[in-house]
C-alpha cells in the first residue's frame, strides 16, 4: 500500500548568495490514510517551512510530494486546497479581524463554487464544538481557544481529507489546549482525517501522533514511533536531549 | 531573618465602563532568598501582581496593599528617587517581550556593559569581557556579533536571550522574571535556569518566576502560588503540588499531554463559580 503523503528529499531555499537560508534540507517522511504523524523540533528547524512547501506557500527547491499517489502540482489547483488544509498557530493573524465568522467560512466555499453553505457553515459549528450562536460574532469577541476553534472550522468546510496543523494549540492555555487536543483527536476518527502535526512540544506530539519526526537546522534527525519516545529508545543525541529537557529543571 | 520581600492585601484595578475591574485581588505572600513560582492562566494576574511591586503598573491603574516592604522600605510611599535606587541595580524585572526592556538606540554590549557598571565601579574592559561571557552563558553563538548589534537586528529569540543577559549581569537581590523562558526552546530555557539557579544558590538572589508552565515550575521553583481570576487560590511547596488541594491546581495539572501518557482523552478543566468567591 502506498502512503496517503510521501514526501521525499524535500528541500527549500529561501532568497539567494549571502541572504540564502536553506530552511529545509532534504526531508522526506510518509503519512498513511487515517494517521496522525508528527514534525517536532526547536524553532527555526524548518517544521512550518515543511508544510508550507506542502501547500504552495513556500518554494520547493528540491525533492517531491505525492498526494494519495500523484504529484503536487505548482501552482498548487483548487482541488489540493479541497483536499488539503492548513490550520495556523495564531488564530489571529489567520482570521480576518473586521470579518464575521459567517463571513471567514463563508469564503472558502464561495471560492470553491460550492452551493451548500447554510448547511456546511452550520455543520462545520457544531463539529468545532461552537454551535450556530457563533456564527454572526467577531474574532475580538472570542476567546482564544475559539478563535482556533474557527481556524479549524473554517480548514475543514471543504471537507478536506488532509490537514496540516501548525502547532495548533501553542498559544493557548494548558486547560484550552486540552480541549483543542481533544477536538482534533476526535475530528480525525470521526471523519478519518490524515494530519501533519508540527509542535515544538515534544509531550503534544507524543499525545498525538503514533510516529513522528525529529527535525534540526532543516534537516530530518530521526523518524521514530511514539513507543520508541516512551521507551526512551531514540538513537540521536539530539532527540535524547529533547527528551530530558521536556522533564523540567533538574538541579545539579 | 526577615524576608526580603513581604506583601499583604496586594490589589490592583483598571477603571471600566462598569467601574473598577479589580483584576489582582488580595494577594499576600512574602518571598526570602528562594525561588517562588507564580503560576496561572493567562489573564489571571501574575504580570499585574509582579508589575506592582515593582512600581510598574500602568498610570490607569489603582495599587493599594496593606503592606509592601522590599528589606523594609515601604515601597508604597517610595519617592522617584528611591525607585531609581532600588530598580536596576537591587531589584529588576524581565519581560515577556523584550522590545520593552531594550533600549532601541543602543547596542546591546552598550545596554549590557551599564547594567553591570551600575553595579559598581568595574573598570571598562572587565566589562567588556563579563558581557560576553553572559552573552555566552544565555547560549548565544556569536556573541561579539550581537554584542555590536542593535536590538532590531536580533530575531526574537535573540533580542529576549540579550535581555535576559542583561538583567542577569547586575546581579539584583529581587529578580520578577515574567515568562522569559516561554518562548525559548526547550533546551535553551534550561541553560537560562541553571544562570538564575546559580544566581538563587550562590548569591542569594530571591526569585519570582511567573509562568503559566506549571510542569516547569514545579521542576525548577521551591513555592508555587497559584493564581486564579486575580488571586491565590494556592500556596504549595513545588514538591507537594501533586497533591494540591484546589480543583483547579489539580485541573491544571491534569490537562497536560504527557510523553508517557496514553492517547486518551486529556482530562478537561471545568470552573466551579465557587473559586471566585
Ligand atoms: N519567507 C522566508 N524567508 C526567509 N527565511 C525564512 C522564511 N520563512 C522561514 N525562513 C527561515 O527558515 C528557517 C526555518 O523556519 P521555520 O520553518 O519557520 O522553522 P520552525 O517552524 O521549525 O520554527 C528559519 O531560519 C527561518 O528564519
Ligand atoms: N492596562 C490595563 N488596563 C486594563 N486592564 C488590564 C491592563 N493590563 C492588564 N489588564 C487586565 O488585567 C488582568 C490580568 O492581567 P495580567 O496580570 O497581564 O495576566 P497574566 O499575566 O496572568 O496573563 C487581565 O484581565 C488583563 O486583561
Ligand atoms: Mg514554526
Ligand atoms: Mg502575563
């Protein structure tokens, strides 16, 4: 059976001479139909460069990406963005602020042509846990945790069988995370959805996906599975100083 | 032995269309030369709490406190100039954000090598050196570059590392260090509290650590206070907290992913109307 994402060698350089930045160096890793994989690594490793070169919203300078078998098309059709989207760390900067969340679900399906946007924007309420008293507020009048709650929403309108999640909860509170944790979790059985998880947060990762990835300075230090993490079975350094760190402070 | 810092009846208020908020409310504590923790969701009040004793809260707001004394001077009634005195070289604050502690016209080797002459009279160049070594010690790799540079020319993380670096260097007796940690990575926020353990161990430093990590904060501090909706809800030595007695100690706690956890369902936190009584 072939993965539902392959992505190979994939490589990405920003700018060019001395302002080159090589953000990603030759990562590759596979999502089967219906998982949860992980990208954990410290900021600046390339993790959110990953998924934007995933979705057309950084270039790919090198290796490829195959989607349920076929090869990403540049630019990237409306029939990738039915298929795969993308859900955002800040809610804010994601979500128009002057828009209505009627308004912010609505878009994607306008765009897309689709007729049944009553019942989607109602459904896709009630699926993020927010019921239809949401649907003609403002972001400012949301909380944290519900703004992402519309970031999600709106990812899923399209009924897309992929999303990628770029560190979803990190800006919320332990309390509301829990709750956004739990809502993907159930989401992704429900609907059978497949997700890329990037976290920095080793403990959100290991909840999560069943396999992840360790990355550093762009590059893909070792793949591993969730038992492998609690068995403390990694064979990188890298990844066993994560590992302690994610214990707290010990003192000397 | 007195403690250094000793706080009762601590409020603060901001005006509102529906009159005052009061957003810290009755908080009492008193801290020695140890590491206490402030711990809470955001909103709850542990910025306003620490800006308070500092004398920083913004000129809307209302302080008042039945008791506010930083080795016994009454800091309620501190004149501008027994601020000027105190803060800095005696008792400092780090900042979520560093664009509010850098000074964007200076260097930050400039920002730093002061910091430390205040201190005392250190001759130039043994400035220079102490500077890159904090450079050095908070993990920044190339420390004359950053040295040399202007706060704008650093990355985020970069700018809180240097401010970090900075407040470290005067060595203050009262350190309110106000999620300097939280957007550093893991590995690096560990260097940064081995400095401030050495600085609680070796020079008897009293620290105030504010953070909404209560996993990190039970690891690193001796006492948590915890904050809910404006005030302590729970005082517990670090080692005890996983036998918390308030609800929402123990919701927060139980919140957290675990790399050891199972993929169940994270347990869910909900209010009881009560705490805010
Ligand atoms: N649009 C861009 N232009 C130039 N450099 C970029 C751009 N986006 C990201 N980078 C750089 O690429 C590297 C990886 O960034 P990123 O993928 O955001 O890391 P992470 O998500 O792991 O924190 C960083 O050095 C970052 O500064
Ligand atoms: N300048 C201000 N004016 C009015 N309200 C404020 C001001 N600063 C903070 N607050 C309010 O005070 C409360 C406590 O804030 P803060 O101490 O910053 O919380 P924390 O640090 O625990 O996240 C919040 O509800 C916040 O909105
Ligand atoms: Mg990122
Ligand atoms: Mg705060």
């Amino acid at each position: 059976m072939t993965a539902l994402i392959e992505v190979r060698d994939l490589a990405v350089t920003f700018g060019s001479g001395r302002q080159q930045v090589r953000a990603v160096r030759g990562v590759s890793f596979d999502v089967e139909q219906g998982e949860s994989f992980g990208l954990v690594g410290e900021s600046g490793s390339g993790k959110s460069t990953v998924l934007r070169a995933i979705c057309g919203l950084a270039p790919m300078t090198g290796g490829t990406v195959h989607i349920g078998g076929k090869p990403l098309k540049t630019p990237r059709d409306p029939a990738f963005y039915q298929q795969v989207q993308m859900v955002f760390q800040d809610p804010y900067g994601s979500i128009h602020p002057r828009h209505t969340i009627d308004r912010v679900l609505s878009e994607p399906l306008a765009i897309h042509g689709f007729k049944d946007a009553e019942t989607r924007i109602e459904r896709a309420l009630e699926d993020v846990g927010l019921g239809r008293g949401f649907r003609f507020r403002y972001p400012h009048q949301l909380s944290g945790g519900q703004r992402q709650r519309v970031a999600i929403a709106r990812a899923l309108i399209l009924e897309p069988q992929i999303l990628l999640l770029d560190e979803p909860t990190s800006a919320l509170d332990a309390s509301i995370q829990a709750e956004v944790l739990n809502l993907l979790d159930a989401l992704r059985v429900d609907k059978g959805l497949t997700y890329v998880l990037v976290s920095h947060d080793l403990a959100v990762v290991s909840h999560m996906c069943r396999r992840l990835l360790v990355m550093q300075h762009g590059q893909a230090v070792e793949e591993l599975t969730r038992d492998a993490l609690q068995a403390r079975a990694a064979t990188k350094d890298y990844t066993r100083q994560l590992l302690v760190a994610s214990e707290g402070f010990k003192a000397p | 032995m007195t403690d250094m810092l000793q706080v009762k009846g601590l409020n603060v208020a901001f005006p509102s269309r529906d009159g005052p908020v009061r957003v810290v409310r009755d908080v009492s504590f008193t801290l020695g030369r140890e590491r206490l923790g402030i711990v809470g969701e955001s909103g709850s009040g542990k910025s306003q709490t620490g800006r308070a004793i500092l004398g920083l809260t913004p000129a809307s707001g209302t302080v008042t406190a039945d008791r506010l004394t930083f080795d016994g001077i009454d800091l309620r009634k501190a004149s501008a100039r027994t601020w000027r005195s105190l803060r800095g070289p005696r008792m400092s604050m780090i900042m979520q954000d560093p664009k509010y502690s850098l000074n964007p016209v200076m260097t930050i080797g400039r920002q730093i090598v002061e910091a430390y002459r205040r201190r005392g009279n250190a001759a130039r160049g043994d400035a220079r050196s102490k500077a890159i070594a904090m450079l050095e010690a908070v993990q920044i790799r190339d420390p004359e570059r950053v040295f040399r540079a202007y706060p704008h020319e650093l990355s985020g993380g970069m700018g809180q590392r240097a401010m970090i670096a900075m407040m470290l260097i005067a060595e203050p007796d009262l350190l309110i260090a106000d999620e300097v940690t939280s957007a550093l990575d893991v590995t690096v926020q560990l260097d940064v509290l081995k400095i401030l353990d050495d600085l609680v161990r070796d020079r008897g430093m009293g620290l105030i650590f504010i953070s909404h990590d209560l996993r990190l904060v039970s690891s690193f501090c001796d006492r948590v206070l915890v904050m809910y909706a404006g005030r302590v809800v729970e005082q517990i030595a670090a080692r005890d907290l996983k036998n918390a007695q308030h609800p929402y100690t123990q919701g927060l706690l139980n919140c957290l992913p675990q790399i050891d956890g199972d993929s169940a369902p994270l347990p869910t936190l909900t209010r009881d109307p009560a705490w805010l009584a």
